[in-house]
C-alpha cells in the first residue's frame, strides 16, 4: 500500500474538509472559515493545552453567537479524546514516535484503531509529510513557538537549520539540531536544580524525570484526568529522549536503528542526512520544549 492510499494519510487529507463543512452548516463566509480551520488544525495545543487557540477576530457580529455556541461544543468534546491521546502514546512510543501536539486528533483516533496494522514506515511518513507540506509551514510555526528561555537562547541556530532544512541540506541539520538536546537539558537543570552538574548525561537526566509525574500505562476504557494523559505522555517522552543518547560503540560501527547522537557525534553514521532524521529532530526538540514548559508554567 503506498502512501497516499493509506489510512492514516487520507484520514489527514480530510481533516480540512470536515472542519469546512461544520463551518458552512452555521453560514460562515469562506474567508473566516479558512481563518478558523487554519487555527483549529495548527494551534499547539491542539491535543494539549486549550487555552493556546488563538483563533481570528471578528467584525461580523452576526456570528458571534453561533461560533461562541460552536466553538464551545467542540471544546467540550475534547475531554473524551483523553483515553485516546494516551493509548495513542503508548502505541507510538513502540514505533519510535511520540504524541506531536500540532498533529491533528483525527491522526490519534486513526493510529489506535489501526494499531494491529501500523508499521513503524508508515507512522514515520504520515508524520514526516504532514510536517513538511506547503513548504515546511508546519516546522516553521512549531519553531515560531518555542518561547522557553533556554531554547529563546538558540532562536539563531534554529532558525539556520529551518532553512538549510527547507534547501533539503540536512546533512546541516541533523549535527545543529542533535547536539541542543543535550545543551537545553544540562542547562535547564543547571538552573532549576541549584547550578547541578555533572560530565556524564545519566545523572542530569535522572534529575529531569524525578521532576515529573510519570504512567507506564492508561486504561484503555476508563475515563481519564488530563493529568493522567499527560504522565503518560511523560513516561514515554523522557525515555524517547533517553534512547537519542543510546549507547554505540565506535569500535565496532553499525547503522543505529533510530536517531543515535552518539553514531552522529563519532562521524560513523554516513546515511543520517534524510528529510525523515532532520523532521524528526525538529519535533524531538518541540517534545522537549513541551515537558520543560509544564516545569515553567
């Protein structure tokens, strides 16, 4: 199966067209419909944090009622989606992915009903090319949003590897991206843990978990808190972040099965210059800005 004819990627397709058709059933003009739909699939939080929609601003008063009363129905829905996002996780994290909160939550919906027959490729190409469609424009707004101090402090390299990613160089890319990780963690706990240090990674990440509520598993019927979501996205997001520094011996090279920083580090891995390496580095570290602003905020 290619694709474009997959599952998952048609039910991406469709996302624009299903929002389109709510609109129209209350008489919005096309124009504000394109505005809202814009928002509702790209806003960051559109799994995670609903107090981030920044939807436009009107002048037709008209409306205001029934995109109040519409937008109000929608949002109470999102609570149900709680047992899904969290069961969508746990599957991802056995392919190598993890929840990417601008993916929209049709995406999470398709990915456990699917999951008996989802591969690790056809996760990876659903995420990859959604990300980079219309020119990057979805990269470009996940960057735009990274306001935590210790990543403000890298905006120029970032936006460097934005647009050697666009010129499809992503032998630039990876090596900028891939050692920040390391960088944001060992500064953030530096400056939330008293100046704490250490030349080894291990125990500067073992006191970045200890910050965290964290769950294995999750219910799959039960009703759940978001916080409950949100441990279980911790559980796998840390351990995702721990698996980039996995060990590799340089003595005896092989090509890592995943994004390895130390197979990047040592020169071994020759074939890590792929759009596939570089989007998924962009979207490691919007991961990574998401669990350290739960500390900031």
């Amino acid at each position: 199966m290619s694709e474009e004819e997959s599952p998952i990627f048609q039910a991406l397709k469709a996302v624009d067209m299903s929002q389109f058709k709510v609109l129209d059933s209350f008489g919005v003009p096309e124009t504000i419909r394109k505005d809202i739909t814009t928002s509702l699939n790209n806003y960051s939080g559109s799994v995670l944090d609903l107090s981030k929609i920044e939807l436009p601003t009107f002048d037709f008063s008209s409306f205001t009622k029934s995109l109040s009363e519409t937008f109000e129905s929608i949002f109470s829905q999102f609570e149900r989606f709680n047992p899904t996002i969290a069961q969508a996780a746990i599957i991802l994290a056995q392919h190598k992915w993890w929840i990417v909160p601008s993916m929209p939550i049709i995406f999470y919906q398709r990915i456990v009903e699917l999951e008996r027959e989802l591969t690790t490729e056809s996760v990876t190409n659903s995420i990859v090319k959604y990300m980079n469609k219309n020119r990057q424009e979805n990269l470009e707004r996940i960057v735009d949003k990274w306001k935590a101090n210790v990543f403000q402090r890298r905006t120029e390299i970032f936006q460097q590897a934005l647009w050697a990613h666009a010129r499809k160089k992503y032998a630039i890319t990876v090596p900028a991206l891939i050692v920040q990780v390391e960088g944001i963690i060992r500064e953030f706990v530096s400056l939330t843990d008293s100046g704490y240090t250490s030349w080894r990674l291990e125990p500067i990440m073992n006191r970045l978990k200890q910050k965290f509520y964290q769950l294995e598993r999750a219910d799959r019927e039960e009703k759940m808190k978001f916080e409950d979501v949100e441990a279980v996205m911790n559980y796998h997001n840390l351990r995702t972040l721990e698996k980039l520094f996995s060990a590799y011996d340089p003595r005896t090279p092989t090509e890592p099965n995943d994004v390895n920083r130390h197979a990047v580090s040592h020169g071994l891995w020759l074939s890590y210059s792929t759009n596939e390496t570089s989007t998924k580095l962009f979207l490691l570290l919007d991961m990574l800005h998401l669990i350290l602003e739960q500390l900031e905020s």
